[in-house]
C-alpha cells in the first residue's frame, strides 16, 4: 500500500513537472479561471513558473453563484496571483438560452470570444483552460469551441488526471484539494428546458440551503412541471443517510419551498455526474408534494 502510494505520488511528480515545462514554454499565459480545483491549480503553478506573465481570468455571469465568484477571487488574494473580472454574455446568446445538449459550447465560445481579444490585447501568447486527462471522452461540448480559438489544455497535455490535480494541490496548500466538483447553475436544468437568470437563482438559494446544513456534495436539479418548479436534490451517497436521520428532510423542503419549489424531492441514487442525460427515469422520495 505504501510503495503504491509512492509510486503514485511520483508519477504525479513528473507529470508536475512536465506542466511546468509546458508553461515555461509559453512564455506568457492567460488562464480560463473559475475557482475550481483544475483552474485554481493551473492558475497557481502558471504563476509560479511565469509570474506577471500569467493572468488568471474568471468570467462573470448569472451561471456563476456569487459565492463561487467571491472564494476565487479571496484565494487569488491569498495564493497572490493576479486575476482579472470579465463580464460574459452568453444570456444574450438564444441558442444558449434554449439548453440544447451542447450548451456548453456556447458557454465556452463566450467566454473564449472574451479572451481572445484580452489575450492580444495585452501580449499573452496562450490562453489555457483547466480540461484534465480525465476529462477524456467524456461529454464535453466546450472542448470543440476551446479547438476552435485554439486553447491549450496542459493539465490533459501533461496527463494529469482529477485524482493527480487534487493530490498535487493538497501538497501545494491549495484548499480546493478535496473541494467538489461544481459545473455551472445552468447544468441543473434538463436539456431543452430554457434556461433563465431567475432559475439559475433559485438553484443557487436552493443549493446553499443544504451547504449551509454541512451538505458537501450537492445538487439541486431544476424541473419544470405543469404544476410549478420541483426540485430534485442529489446528495453524495454517503450523505444521504444523514439527511433522514438527523430529519432535516422537514426544514429543507420548508426553505426550499420559500425560494419558490412547489414539490421538492429527494433523488434516491445519489449525486452523480450527468444525471440529466440517463435516458431511464429516476426513483424519487417525495419531501413534499
């Protein structure tokens, strides 16, 4: 188990350094910022290799909950690399407002339309974004659009898988290590259901009333029925005990209910990545009806 553990560790430790050397080779980078665990250590190791070379830069939009925006940018503030504020305007886009399955091209091209011109603008030779090697083959519209503007991924690049990126930041002191995965408010809507500011708002209030429970991975998913919203709330598997043991499944649907929910429910499988995409229906506890 030891010797597994070193070996992986080490393994980790040439693939940092081969992101490093990537880096270097830029020469100056403009990095896709958002908060999360890939960006936040791209944004960290960019940094350190290429100092005020390197510019982080998170796009703001009603897809980003304001808390979200708020830790990145106080770690930015901590780790002291520089980051700048950009205002994307997907929400202008109809193809985008129309949830298709690919929305998240039309996400990503904002945001690149954005950088593009900033990149050129102030010299950065590179725009980079937080795509890993796990990441491979999975659902990931956005990857067409980063091709398109030809955005580098060196995390992928360099073979850094989510487990490797979360071990190398814990060793960096980063304290997104263990932080869940969080795509945007507009990935709690079914595909084709329209995506509006003010839902994406009651994802937002819905999810932080079970984060501020202790709750750590969290989804609420957004469905609109004949009879009003319901929301339909993964927990991880391991905390789904939790919130009928301790009966907090009473005051979640009460809170939830105040934001606007006229049914709430709890999904009995769990958390899991693209839940919205499983063809087959999803069993349900009922918290209110």
């Amino acid at each position: 188990m030891v010797g597994g553990r070193c070996h992986y560790s080490c393994v980790s430790a040439v693939k940092l350094q081969d992101l490093r050397a990537r880096l270097r080779g830029y020469g100056s980078c403009l990095v896709a910022y958002s908060g999360g665990v890939d960006s936040v250590f791209l944004a960290r190791v960019a940094h350190e290799e290429l100092g005020g070379r390197a510019l982080a830069v998170i796009a703001d939009s009603p897809s980003l909950p304001r808390r979200e925006l708020e830790e990145a940018l106080a770690l930015a503030k901590e780790f002291a690399f520089p980051v700048k504020v950009v205002r994307t305007r997907e929400f202008d886009n109809a193809e985008y407002l129309a949830n298709p399955s690919n929305r998240c091209y039309f996400c990503k091209h904002e945001l690149f339309t954005e950088l593009a011109p900033l990149a050129k603008a102030e010299g950065f030779c590179v725009i980079a974004y937080g795509e890993n090697a796990s990441d491979v083959g999975d659902h990931r519209p956005g990857a067409q659009a980063a091709a398109e503007f030809q955005v580098r991924a060196p995390l992928k690049e360099a073979g850094l898988t989510k487990a490797e990126i979360r071990e190398l930041s814990a060793q960096l002191g980063l304290p997104t290590a263990d932080k869940p995965q969080m795509a945007c408010l507009s990935s709690r809507i079914p595909y084709g259901e329209v995506v509006t500011p003010e839902k994406l708002l009651m994802i937002e209030r819905a999810e932080y009333v079970l984060r501020d429970l202790g709750f750590h991975d969290v989804r609420v998913r957004h469905h609109e029925l004949k009879l009003g919203h319901l929301a339909r709330i993964e927990l991880g598997q391991t905390e789904l005990p939790r919130l009928l043991a301790e009966e907090k499944f009473a005051p979640v649907a009460e809170a939830l209910k105040k934001i606007g929910y006229a049914h709430v429910t709890l999904d009995l499988q769990g958390y899991r990545r693209g839940s919205l995409n499983e063809p087959a229906p999803i069993a349900f506890k009922a918290l209110s009806t």
